[in-house]
C-alpha cells in the first residue's frame, strides 16, 4: 500500500492498524495532529503544552484503537478523545464536583443550514479571533468545532456525546456571549 | 499566522514509542468485557427499580391503602400520609443511576436527559404496576416468604404495613351499629374499642351495606380517640390472618 495515497479513507487505515499495520497510524497522525492542536489551542486558550495534549490523543487512540467500529466515523472519535483530554485538562484548573448542563435536558430545535453557516463563517471567524478567549470554555468549544474545524451539529453532537438540539442552542448562545463580549471591549 | 501556531509535528515520536512497545493497543476482549459489564449493571439497575416499584404497588395494594383514593381529595392526602416514600426515593435515585448508566450508549445520549429520565420513570412504573395488578408475582413470594433467601423474605414481611394509630386511618371491625355511629375494635391496638362518627354526606348504599363483625377501612380525623370519618369502606376479602401478622408486627 501506498501510505501516501490521500484517497484512502481513515477508517480504511484504522481497518490497517487493528490488523497490525503500526506504520499506518502515522497517517492518521499526519492527518490530525494540527487539527486537533488548533481545537486543543483554541478550546483551552491559555494552555502552553498542546504539543503534549495532542500526542496524548493520539496515543489513547492507538490503545484503544480496537474499540473503534469502523463503520462510524474516525474523525468524530478522534475528536471525542481529544474533547476528554482537553476537558480533564481544563477540570484539573477548576474544583467541579457535580456539573448539571442544563442545555442537555430538554429538547431544542436545531437549524443548521449550509448557506446560512456559508455566510456566517467569515464573520464568526473574525468575532472569533477577537474575542474566544472570554467566554466560557463550553461555547468555546463548540463555535471552535464548528466555524473552524467545519463540523457539522450532528457531528458535534456525537464528539460531545449530548443531543443535537443542546448543540444549536449552544452554539445560538455562544454566538451571543461572543458578540456582548466584543461590544463590552469596544466600550 | 494561525496555521503556523498550530503545526507540530509528532509523527516520529508517536510511532517511536510505537514500534519500541512503549504503547501498544488493548485486546478487544477488553472492550467486549467491559460492554458487556455496563449492560449487565444497566439491566441489574432496571430489574431493581422494577422490584421496587412493583414492591410498592404490592404494598399499597396488601394494605388496602389504595382504597384511600377513593375517598376523594382528603383521601388522596392521607393516601400520600401512608406512601411509602423511602422506597419511590430510593427507585428515582435508581432511575437517575439506570439513566447515566444509559448515557454510555449511543441511543442514551442522543436524547435529552430529562426526556430520557421520564421514559425509563414511565417504563418502570408500567412494568412494576403491571407486574403487581397482571400478575401474581407478589403474592406468590409473599406466600413463600419463609422459604425465601432472608433479605427478600424480611423485604416481604414489611410488605403489609399498619395504619398508626393517631393519624385517623384504621382497619376496625364492626361491633354495633347506631345512627351516624358505629363502636368498633380498632386492630391497631388489639382489641380497643372506640367510637367512629360516620360522614353527613355517606351514601345510603354504603350505609345499609355495613353489618356487624364487618371489616372495614376508615379515614378520619381522629381525636381523643374518636374518628370523625370522612369515608369508610368495607373490606370483604379483608384476611383477619393479615390483621393479625401486622399487629404482632406494631406491638412486638
């Protein structure tokens, strides 16, 4: 096999790697090491060792590589190890004993639309250069995933592991708090 | 200038640590066990909030308490007087555990919490009820209670709980029988006679229905020893058996 060949699936190179092949997971590194730095960077915004943090991802991943099912998607399981890396790294800062997100309790209608995310993007992605690192790191999070890493609400949804209704309304909450945020700055 | 704060490069280092064996990946006999440990404590918890559940209907219904609901709006108050509720607390911390423990599971999480924590309260409580009501599950352990490993046998024996005396609720069995006024033996003080004014509004019906040597079910206010009914009931298929387990069980 060609482990350059970019038309390759990833779930078609963990097929590999639970057979393995251990050279093979280099490629998924390849493919997802800035990514997930970059999420990681933003999601925790002050934290100097994401070098670290990535690699520990990656190697929870390799470990537990042979309780991916690969008819899901890799990137969504990829990115929900790095969401419990990032998260127990942030719980190590903060003495939270029992959280209740209420987002998740009820059900909310969710709008994800192409062409309204299309004419958002540019938008959000400056708003989010501005001012991401003063909201709380929940919508941080999710305006991460989805205006710069391109993920759709379902995905998020199966990252988080919570319903795709608390993720419109996360992300419709997040957009508000970043928006009051900057308009606090302007003043 | 955001791309280049993001590039790293740990390619090497990951498949170093790799290939020396420093990592290596888990069996997925590992990950098969530890599904099948979750869903074996996932319907552990269900067939126990089940039990609990069913146990409480069983209860309501050995005590005759669900014939208070038939005495109207102050029956159902002294219906909530008597409920058992240590046991609905101890089901819904199981439900809230059972909920978590479904979380783990794809289906779990795609709904919303407090959605998913009604359908499995809804589902308990129609399997419970209707394991008590449908079925004789109940009576049949209680019957072979002895027989019983001692924690099931000792859980049925609080099955059939006493009315306390002072809370106007008593199961009596009819002595004499005079104009809006019976004298009957209170069972829960073995063989106290005490006076019960019947209700203004008590049908004829149920009036004419009374005989002496009846058992019936009263709830009342009750002061200086006598009850002011508000309903009463008769109970034919009362067992005086019953009765008497559950005196020994307030005098012992």
């Amino acid at each position: 096999m060609n482990k350059d060949d970019t038309d390759i699936t990833d779930e078609s190179i963990v097929m590999l790697v639970q057979k393995g092949d251990k050279e093979a997971f280099g490629l998924l590194v390849d493919r997802y090491q800035n990514k997930l730095a970059r999420y990681g960077r933003k999601f925790l915004s002050r934290v100097e060792d994401i070098e670290d943090m990535v690699q520990n991802v990656f190697i929870s991943a390799y470990e537990n590589i042979q309780n991916f099912d690969v008819t899901l998607k890799f990137s969504s399981w990829i990115y929900r190890i790095a969401h419990n890396t990032f998260v127990n790294a942030l719980r190590k800062n903060t003495k939270s004993f029992l959280t209740i997100d209420f987002d998740t309790l009820l059900s909310h209608p969710v709008y994800d639309d192409p062409d309204i995310k299309e004419r958002e993007q540019k938008e959000m992605r400056v708003l989010i250069d501005q001012g991401l690192e003063d909201i709380s790191s929940k919508y941080r999070e999710v305006l991460v995933l989805h205006y710069l890493e391109e993920i759709s609400y379902k995905d998020i949804a199966e990252i988080l592991q919570v319903p795709i209704g608390t993720i419109g309304i996360r992300i419709k909450r997040a957009k508000e708090a970043l928006r009051e945020k900057i308009d606090q700055k302007k003043i | 200038m955001e791309k280049e704060e993001t590039q790293i490069n740990i390619k090497d280092k990951i498949l170093n640590e790799i290939q020396s064996g420093d990592i290596s990946m888990r069996p997925r006999f590992q990950f098969t066990l530890r599904l099948i440990a979750l869903s074996a404590l996932t319907f552990f918890i269900l067939l126990i909030s089940v039990f609990i559940l069913t146990f409480i209907s069983f209860s309501a219904r050995i005590s005759h308490h669900d014939e208070l609901l038939g005495f109207g709006f102050r029956g159902f108050l002294a219906f909530l007087l008597v409920f058992p509720w240590f046991f609905l607390i101890v089901d819904i911390i199981l439900i809230f555990f059972l909920e978590r423990c479904l979380r783990n599971f794809k289906f779990g999480y795609r709904f919303p919490v407090f959605y998913l924590f009604l359908v499995l309260l809804s589902a308990v409580l129609i399997f419970g009820l209707g394991l008590d009501r449908g079925t004789s599950f109940n009576d049949s352990i209680l019957e072979r209670r002895e027989h019983l490993p001692r924690p099931i046998g000792n859980f049925y024996n609080q099955a059939n709980r006493p009315m306390i005396k002072g809370e106007g609720l008593c199961f009596c069995k009819i002595l004499a029988i005079g104009n809006k006024k019976l004298i009957v033996e209170d069972s829960r003080k073995g063989g106290t006679v005490i006076d019960v004014l019947l209700p203004n509004d008590l049908p004829l019906e149920i009036f004419e229905s009374l005989t002496i040597g009846d058992t019936v079910l009263i709830a009342g206010q009750e002061r200086d020893g006598v009850i002011e009914a508000f309903g009463i009931r008769n109970i034919p298929n009362m067992h005086l058996e019953r009765l008497e387990i559950r005196e020994q069980s307030i005098y012992r």
